[in-house]
C-alpha cells in the first residue's frame, strides 16, 4: 500500500501524491546537481511563475522529472537575452508542444528583431570609429 503525501502547489491548491510519485519527484538538491543551476536560481525560476514545485507537508520542494529539461530550457532563453518577464508567458508553449502559439513565435521573432537591431547599431558605430581612425592616423 502506498503512503499519501499532501502537497500545497504554488498556486495555492492541494494535491495529494502517493509516495511512489513522491520518489519520482526531484528534491531542489537534485534538480541543482543534475542542471547545475543554484539553488537560489532555482527558487528564483519558481517565483518568477517559470519553474512549478510542489510542497511536501514539511514544506520541502518537489520538482518533476521534466523539471530537468525545463531548467535548461530557462537557461538557453536568458542566454540568449530574454529577460524572466519575456519568458513567463511564453514557456508554456516551449515545454508542451501541443501548447504551442501564434503569440509564442512572435514573441521569439519580435525579440530577434531586437537583436538585430542592436547589432545593426554596433556595426554602423564600428564603421564610424574606422572612419575617425583612419582620418586622425594619417595624421
């Protein structure tokens, strides 16, 4: 017979999981260890609406499997200059292929098109620096 453990999850709700669930779940140590993320990011990523946990009735953190993967996708998406507000709404439709939007591909668009942009701009300010180089050191 397997043992109930109920949880209160972050949007307030109560959920029971039988403890062979509970052994699949991920403690924060483990989540840390097998994304090498801190676990100060990781409590982060939960309260930024990025990363769900579940509470143990000690008040322990409890990740699922696929927490593993979503921690590395958070981590691509601040790598590539998204800001946790740019990727709260969006990362529903990253994780569950079936979620994916319209919304979520613009949002991945409009956020290149920023880039680009900037890179635009350093491009012309390199071309002038050249320019003012090459004017002062014929000098």
């Amino acid at each position: 017979m397997s043992a109930v453990d109920t949880r209160v999850s972050t949007d307030g709700t109560r959920v029971s999981i039988t403890s062979d669930a509970t052994e699949r779940s991920l403690s924060i140590g483990e989540l840390s260890t097998r994304t090498g993320v801190s676990h100060r990011s990781l409590r982060y990523y939960e309260e930024q609406g990025l990363l769900p946990a579940q509470r143990t009735a000690a008040g322990h953190r409890r990740y699922s499997a696929g927490a593993v993967d979503q921690v590395l996708l958070i981590q691509r998406l601040f790598a590539a200059g998204l800001t946790s507000a740019e990727i709260q709404p969006v990362l529903p439709g990253l994780v569950g292929a079936e979620d994916r939007t319209d919304a979520l591909v613009e949002v991945l668009r409009e956020h290149r098109r920023r880039l680009q942009e900037q890179i635009d701009q350093q491009l012309d300010t390199i071309d002038i620096l050249d320019e003012v180089i090459e004017y002062h050191g014929q000098g």
